[in-house]
C-alpha cells in the first residue's frame, strides 16, 4: 500500500478522534487563506518590499539576555532588531502592545527614555481560558522593574488617549486574530510622536522566509493607505516595519540566497523563578 493509500485510511479515524482540534486548524487554514486572496487582489502576491538588517543596522553587533528558547517568544534576531532601533533615538519612548514573559522588552528597557508595556490582566487572561502556569508567568521577567510602566489590559479595550503620550517605538505584538491586529495598527499609528518614530509588528512571517497572510491582511488593513509605501520586510527576522526613513529594499521570493552570515555565541545559566 503506497503511504499516500495509508494517510487516507487513517485520516477519517484521526479527524473523529480529534474532531475540535482538527477543526481549530481548518478554520485557521480557511482564514489564512481567505487573507492571502485579500491580498493578492490588492496587489501584494510576494509581500511587501524587504529591507536588510544590516540596512537598518549597519554597525550590527549585540548582546541579548533572559532568552528563554522557549515558545510564544520573539526570535533572537527580532529582539536584536527592536533593541538596535531603540539605541538610534536620543531618548527612545517605547510602548510594547503585549509583552508576555517581558524577553522582548527587559532586553531594550535600557536604552529608553520611558518604556510601557500594555498586555493582559492576570483576570482578563482567566476570563479568556488561559492556563493557570501562563498566568502565572505573564510579565515573569520584567514584573518589578522600576523603569517599565505596567498596564495591565486589553488593547482592543484600552482607552490610550488616557497615556497622554506619543512614541518613538511601538512594538505589535498583542491578539494575533485578525481584527485584534487591525485595531492595534491604527492605535498605533494614532500614537506615533513625529515623521522619525517606527512601528514593528511581530509575525508578520511564519518564518524567516515565508509569510504569515492572516497577520499581512490585518496590518495592511489598518495602515492608513498613504502610509502604505512605508511598510516592510526586515529580512532574518519574523518582523515587518513601518518607517519613513529612505531605505533601499526589494521582494524577495523564497529560496532565498543568503547575503550575510551572523556569528552566534551561546551561554546559559540556571534558572529558579518559583
């Protein structure tokens, strides 16, 4: 029997079995889906034009720290990008919409003028089924730093006129549904303090070199169409950018053929929050 043959005689038994489960992951598929379609008609088959790392960091060279290599994080080269960005402004205002364990933000705290992070209540996150141990490891590395403004609430709920603040920096990272990204891209360009500030939103690939359509759709949905041209790919990271900064870009398609090479040094140390 060809393995093919197989799959579809175990098919059947696999989707009764896990029924909730396997319709979880068609919805999931029918709305990516549906997203890339969006797209396409607008215009953006290949994604929005790529900027280099290196481009938007020329002298590239850091050290990131409470890296947990674990899930519902930010990849090394995301946090690199965020904490190189912030190290170009004179006195970085910094807002992070969801910040989970804090990896992202505990990693730039340093280099800001003011830094807020926005994320889910402890109750919010129980009212919405969240696990107990998720609960309790929400903001784990960044709960008792006296520079970072705690807000502990739904974006899609908060009133950020209350702040009374504008931004150099916002990084999206909050509700990845896709009506959740379009309200947080348009308070975040509400909240932008000049023509200099940038904002990054989180996944807007699956990958370094793939696309996440449902995460593209949201956040082309929200950007005030004028502002379009100004949004791109960072390349070797999941992370898409808006800024008015001139920058050399172009699509890129995947396989990519590489054009740099990163030297990592890796250490780890012992770690006992509870």
């Amino acid at each position: 029997m060809k393995y093919k043959h197989y799959l579809m005689l175990r098919f059947l038994p696999v989707v009764l079995f896990g029924f909730r489960v396997f319709l979880k992951y068609l919805f999931r598929y029918t709305e990516e889906q549906n997203s890339r379609m969006r797209i396409i008609k607008k215009g953006y088959e290949k994604g929005v034009p790529t900027v280099d790392l290196l481009n938007l960091l020329p002298d590239l060279n850091e050290t990131i720290h409470n890296y947990t290599y674990l899930d519902d994080t930010s990849q090394v080269t995301d946090i690199v990008l965020l904490k190189g960005l912030a190290k170009q402004f004179p006195a970085c205002d910094y807002l992070e919409i969801g910040s989970w364990r804090g990896e992202s933000i505990i990693n730039i705290v340093d280099y800001t003028n003011s830094c807020v992070s926005l994320s889910l209540s402890d109750e919010e996150m129980r009212q919405m089924g969240f696990k107990e141990k998720q609960i309790e490891l929400n903001r784990v590395f960044i709960k008792n730093h006296p520079k970072i403004t705690h807000i502990e609430h739904n974006s899609q709920t908060f009133d950020f006129d209350s702040l009374k603040k504008k931004f150099d920096m916002i990084f999206v990272d909050g509700d990845h549904h896709f009506d959740a990204v379009i309200k947080d891209t348009q308070n975040a360009f509400n909240l932008l303090k000049d023509e200099n500030s940038v904002i990054v939103w989180h996944d807007y690939g699956n990958s370094y070199e793939s696309i996440r359509w449902e995460i593209f759709d949201a956040i082309i949905s929200g950007i005030p169409p004028e502002k379009r041209k100004n949004l791109y790919r960072v390349s070797n990271t999941l992370c898409a950018i808006y800024t008015e900064r001139p920058l050399l870009s172009m699509i890129t398609e995947f396989p990519e053929t590489p054009n740099k090479v990163f030297t990592v040094n890796l250490s780890a140390k012992k770690l006992y929050l509870f």
